[in-house]
C-alpha cells in the first residue's frame, strides 16, 4: 500500500492498556497481535487486548501470534 504511514512510538507508562488506549486518538487504525489462552476460565485474550478492543478510540486489528 503506497499509501500507509506506519509510525511508532516507545513511551514509558504504569499501564500498558491506558498508554495503548491513549495512543488511539489519533490513528487510524491499531493492530494488535495476541495469543490464545490455553485455559477455559475467563477471556481467551489477556487484559491488554480485551481493554483495547473495548476502549480504543479507532478500528482494531487482531493479529494472531503464532
């Protein structure tokens, strides 16, 4: 895609979720790569995923990690 700026940032913060979440403001879109969690209690995705999708202030992309 000619057109794709992919640009990234290293920031020092308490909360992984709340930097990523932040850090949708102002893109267009966020990719995220995960893995599946073996175990069947809870969410199959980790904490920093499953807040991002729910408060990201653009689109998500789920990328599985293999």
């Amino acid at each position: 895609m000619p057109d794709l700026t992919v640009s990234e940032h290293v920031v020092r913060a308490g909360s992984v979720s709340e930097a990523l979440v932040a850090a949708t403001a102002g893109a267009d879109v966020i990719v995220i790569g995960f893995r599946r969690r073996s175990h069947s209690i809870g969410s199959p995705l980790g904490h920093v995923t499953h807040a991002v999708l729910h408060h990201a202030h653009c689109p998500v992309v789920l990328g599985p990690h293999p």
